[in-house]
C-alpha cells in the first residue's frame, strides 16, 4: 500500500473509531471492507477469491447478453465478507460502450454462486481492509436531516467534521469499498442490498468521476 493510501486509511479508522465512540448506541456500527488491488506474494494469498476482470472463477456461470457471453469484471469472494452466496460476480455487455446507467437494465448482471470459488489466475486480485464505521458514514444525501439530528446530540463541531472528512475519504478511496447502506455520492435505488462501489476497472468506460454501483439485483454507472 502506497504512503498516502495508508495515511487515508489510518485517517478513515481514527475518524469512524471516534464517530462510534461518541453517537454511542446511535451509531449502528458496521463494517465496511475498503478493497486494495494485490501487488503480489502474501498479499495476493490473502486475495482469496477476490479478482477484478479475468475469465472470472465461474466462466461456464456467465450470462449471456445479444446471445454473446458477458465479461467478467469483478467477484467478490464472500469468504471475508459475510453473505448467503459463496461469491458473486458481476459481468457487464462490454467494457468499451459500457452504458448501464439505471439499476434493473440488462447491460449489467449480478451472478450469485453457491460454489465455492476457486482463485481466477487471469485475473487482478484485490484485499479487503475492514473497518468499523457507523451507519451515518454511508447514508445517503436524503439522510443529511438524520444526519444532524444525531450529531447534534454530541460534540456537534468536532463529529461534523469528522462525519464530513470520514464521507470525504471514503468517496475518494480507490477502488472502492464493499458494505454498508449504499455509494456515497451516487443516485440510490428505492430497493435492493447494497453490495459495493467500485471505480478505475481497467478499459471498463464509466465516464468521468462514475463509478459501478452493484446491488444484489443489478448494477448501474453511478456518480
């Protein structure tokens, strides 16, 4: 890990250890998994299952779209994250004109497994950094009133802007973070369990500053 990313990431622990500290049983703490593409050795061992494009570790599982085969684009190994599945995959109708702009259109799939998957050679492998949050740090916009009615039962000054900067460092983390109640920053469906966010797929279009939004139905392109 780079020293700057390490830095956020001990920025990101400090602020949410303090947040929890001070909303109490108000925080609804969970735990979000901050993902890190592998550089190699243990730490590609301790990837599991997790790749970023490859042929995916269920090719004969890919959905087929304009009866072509889909590409893989990420499975996230449920091993290290808690989940009904053993991994799901998401697959996309093509990396180049990539144009899943809603939840639910078909230009993206959502593929759980029951199997146990097996380490994708071809693909990029990815750890997951766990970290306690509260449930705040990923509300959407729509909460900001939820928001303030409980920051405003603490340290009002301090925990906005530890809220602010924890937000802040979470939307800018790359590649993206798995868990909680949704992206921050992007439009949110009206149902779903959120899954992760995702940004800089190689050769993956998401235009400028989007990132792949998946959900167990579906995933879109969101801001």
């Amino acid at each position: 890990m780079k020293a700057s990313e390490q830095r956020a990431l001990t920025q990101i622990r400090e602020d949410a250890a303090a947040l929890v500290a001070a909303l109490g049983s108000r925080a609804g703490a969970q735990t979000l998994y901050l993902a890190e593409l592998a550089a190699g050795g243990q730490a590609v061992e301790d990837a599991g299952a997790n790749r970023v494009l490859g042929r995916g570790c269920f090719p004969e599982q890919a959905p087929r779209f304009a009866r072509r085969p889909m590409v893989h684009v990420l499975t996230l190994d449920l091993a290290q994250v808690p989940g009904a599945a053993h991994a799901v995959s998401v697959y996309v109708h093509n990396l180049e004109e990539y144009s899943g702009l809603e939840l639910g259109e078909k230009e993206t799939r959502v593929v759980p497994s029951l199997e146990e998957p097996a380490a994708d050679a071809d693909g990029i492998p990815f750890v997951l950094h766990p970290v306690l949050v509260p449930a705040v740090a990923t509300l959407g916009g729509d909460d900001d009133a939820a928001l303030r009615g409980l920051l405003s039962k603490t340290g009002p000054t301090t925990s906005r802007k530890q809220l602010q900067r924890l937000r802040k460092l979470l939307h800018a983390w790359t590649p993206g973070y798995v868990g909680g109640h949704g992206p921050i920053g992007a439009d949110r469906p009206d149902y779903g369990h959120f899954l992760l966010q995702w940004r800089d797929i190689p050769g993956l279009n998401l235009g400028d500053g989007r990132r792949l939004v998946v959900y167990e139905e579906g995933g879109f392109c969101g801001g």
